[in-house]
C-alpha cells in the first residue's frame, strides 16, 4: 500500500518529482489514457437524463418545471458543500446560470427551491450515493488497499438539529439537559473506505433507546461488506458476536479490545507482543439476543492479540484481531493498520467542519434524513474525483486535499465533459497535498480568549409575549 503511515515524514523527494510532473499537458495525457481503459469516475459520475431515468423506474411523479429532480439534485450538492448557504442564495446562483443561457430569471425568495429540495426522495438520493460507492469499489487500485484487500473504517458521530419540537419528538436533546436548554441530537454510523474515503454506508438513530447503540447500528450493516474485507473499529465494535457474524461471512475484524475483556498479557510492555486466546460464549443476555440468536453461537472463538506501546505515550495498546495468520499477516502490519483507523475521525471531520453538517439546518425530521443522505452523496463525489486526481499524480488518494478537492467540485462540477475540462478540475485538487505532519508535541489547548461576551443560558428562555406580557403587568395586582 503507498499510504504514507501517519506520524511519519513524507518523502519531500518524492513530493518534489510529482509536482515537477503535474504540468497541464502530462495532466491531460494522463487523463486521455484513463478514459480510453475506462478507469475515470468522472466520465461515469450520473448524468441528469440518469437521474430522470432513475426517478421514473422508482416511479418517481415530477412536472418539468424549472426545478427538475436532476437540477434540484445538483443545487442541493453544491448547497451542502458550501457550507450550507441560504437557499435565497443557491437561487441567485442558479439565476446566474440561467443568465447565460439566455432564460428568464426566478423569483429568489428561495421558496420554490426549498419545495423542491424537500420533495427529493431519501431512496433517490441513498441510490444515486450507492452507485458512487459501486462505481469507487469496482476502481480501487490493487496499490492503495491493505494487502490487496478492502478495509472499512467504522466509527460514530453526533450531530446537532434545529431546535424544534418535530425534530424533539424523534430526536430528543441529551436526558441530562432541562427542557429548552439543550438541542435535538442525532447519532449518525459511517463505515469509510480506507482506500478511497467514500462513506459505503450510513445509519441514523436517536441518541438513546434500545438498539439504538453505534454497536446494533453496526450490526445491522453487516449486509454492506464482503468476503474478504477487513473492519477496524475502536473498542466499542469489539465484541464476541459481531465477530463470529462476520467471520462466517469471511470478513476480519481488527479493534482495540474492549474495556471488559481481560487481557492476557502480564509485565510491562517493551516489545511488540501476540498470543493467540480463545475466547468463550457469553451467558445468554435477552437485552443483547434472542433464545436462538444465542444458540446459534459458537461456544469459543480464537482471537489473536497483540500489545505494544506507542512512541511518545504511558498507556500500551491492545488489539484483537480475527487476522489469526501470524505468517501472511505480522504483529506488526496489524498494528500499523489500526494506527491507520484515525483516518475515519479525519473523515468525520471532513463531513462536520469541512462540509459544516455539525448543526443541521431541516426543521422537521424527515428532512434531517434527506440532509444527512445528501452530505453523504456530496461527499463520496469529491472523494470521487479525490481517486481520479490520485489516479492521474500517482499517489494515494488520502494524500489529496479533502477541502481543496471540494472548492474544485465547487468551481468545475459543471464542465466535466472532455479531458481538457477534467484537466482543470484535477489540477485544482492536486495543488496540495496532505499527511505532512509528522510528531506534533503541542498540546490541545485553545489561545483565543473571549470567544464570547454572553453567559450560557441555565433556565428556560420564555415566549417573547409571555415577557411583554409580564413587563407590562402592573406591581401589586395578584
């Protein structure tokens, strides 16, 4: 694999020689040759006649009005990845472009487009985002898996929504905040393609509840990976069933182990340790399954695990893996493929600060569902053309630049029809590359003081007439 490790100095060299090359012309004869064996995502990104095609075998009911699904669709894209403009805005935009193609202008009141945007079905959207996935797995080069293999990055974040009692009622701000003090929440599970950074799969649920857990969101999209693939999680995803689950799907986990396995190692850590451990069923548990999910386990499985210490830090790590082969797989390949699970929280990032999805902006919850399907569509296309600007710079896709990839979609996601337009779009993505930063000491400490000169609200904020009403009272009368 051609992943630089994190942590460790790039080769400036090699960097040099690469933008050396990455002249215009080799560019575009670069891209020439990728298109003529098929291997551009961008000649095969859908097309509006795709998406219209796609709403009438869904048998999806649309006039032709100005704002078509196909149009909708493309505003709604470029919408979350500009950080979420105002919908007035997205119309003056798409005035622009009606400019110059001679048409008359739209009102920007933003209503029309708001109507349009909310009558995009999630099924449509979840699709076209499936076919990118398709499309990236079926392009991965051999070169930026893990021992040829594919493996998936799994982990949990939360976002916040807009503060109203729709959104409430499905999503209910955290139990340990009074009532209309805190904001609705929403867990959401991404599982990352380490190859190529494309989200394969997304699942939403409240923050509290029975199967509501990142561990029964995970265990529910064991349909999404194949034999032969390798899931890293922290130790959260580390646990008997899910391991025998996917094992007899001849997938892999690699995780750190769970804070109630006992460890098997004893002393201190000064080299790389493995053991292989059998671990046994767990007594039968009706909160975590069924009478006969139960029985149907096996009584043991063996695990190997394997401890050793981190340059720079107290505490040792270990992980369990199902990757039993100490031949074709070493303790230490292992361990370097865990160090590389922090690229999902750089993915996460990417997703919440990046695109801005921190703070969702639908007021009712079922268009929470359309915004988070639609940032992850945004998404997998900019990590899209991220695979075709490593494709064309021979590098690793996660050396490009998340944020400069998005501003090239952003300026060019329009004129991608022959090789000289996608010459532009990859040059933008490729004029930075990233994993530069090797040992970083400094702590997380912020500088900045007086982010704020208002205190946090503590009590309640009421009605803005119950506190005219309560001003203009007179003292004295009951």
């Amino acid at each position: 694999m051609i992943l630089p490790k994190r942590g460790e100095v790039v080769d400036t060299d090699r960097r040099a020689e690469i933008r050396r090359d990455l002249e215009p012309d080799v560019i575009e004869q670069r891209i020439e040759k990728l298109l003529a064996t098929d291997q551009m995502r961008l000649s095969s990104i859908f097309s509006d006649d795709d998406i219209h095609q796609l709403c009438d075998d869904l048998e999806i009911d649309f006039r032709e009005r100005d704002f078509t699904p196909a149009i909708t669709l493309g505003l709604f894209v470029a919408q979350t990845l500009s950080r979420g403009d105002a919908c007035s805005t997205v119309t003056t935009q798409f005035n622009r472009e009606r400019k110059r193609q001679g048409l008359a202008p739209l009102s920007e009141d933003g209503s029309t487009y708001c109507k349009a945007r909310a009558k995009l079905p999630v099924n449509l959207i979840n699709i076209l985002s499936n076919r990118v996935v398709q499309m990236q797995i079926a392009k991965t080069l051999n070169q930026w898996k893990w021992n040829a293999r594919n493996v998936y990055l799994v982990d949990g974040l939360t976002l916040r929504a807009a503060d109203t009692q729709a959104n409430q009622e499905v999503y209910p701000q955290p139990s340990s905040q009074k009532d209309g003090l805190g904001y609705p929440q929403v867990r959401v599970l991404v599982t990352t393609s380490l190859a190529t950074g494309c989200i394969v799969n997304h699942a939403t649920a409240p923050m509290s509840g029975k199967g509501k857990g990142e561990r029964s969101l995970f265990r529910n999209d064991h349909s999404v990976f194949a034999a032969g693939d390798i899931v890293v999680g922290d130790s959260n995803f580390e646990t008997f069933i899910d391991s025998v689950l996917l094992a007899r799907k001849g997938i892999d986990i690699v995780c750190c182990i769970n804070g109630t396995r006992n460890s098997p190692f004893e002393g201190v850590c000064e080299t790389i340790q493995e053991k292989l451990v059998t671990v046994t069923k767990p007594k039968f548990d009706s909160d975590r399954f069924t009478r006969d999910d139960w029985v149907s386990l096996p009584t043991a499985i063996e695990y190997r695990m394997i401890r050793y210490r981190i340059q720079g830090r107290k505490e040792e790590i270990i992980i369990v893996t199902t990757l039993t082969d100490s031949k074709q797989y070493s303790a230490k390949e292992i361990a370097e493929l865990y160090g590389l699970r922090w690229d999902v929280e750089i993915d996460i990032c990417s997703v919440k600060s990046t695109m801005g999805m921190c703070d969702l902006r639908s007021q009712k919850p079922e268009n929470i569902d359309r915004e988070i399907a639609i940032g992850v569509l945004a998404h997998n296309l900019v990590r899209a053309l991220m695979s075709d600007a490593a494709a064309v710079a021979l590098v690793h896709p996660r050396e490009i630049s998340f944020s400069r990839s998005r501003d090239a979609w952003i300026a060019f996601r329009n004129e991608l029809e022959t090789a000289n337009d996608m010459m532009w779009i990859i040059l933008s993505a490729t004029s930075r590359f990233v994993r530069d930063r090797p040992g970083r000491q400094e702590p997380r400490a912020i500088k900045r003081r007086n982010l704020t000169k208002y205190p946090k609200l503590k009590t309640p904020r009421p009605s803005r007439a119950k506190r005219i009403a309560a001003a203009a009272k007179p003292r004295g009368i009951p």
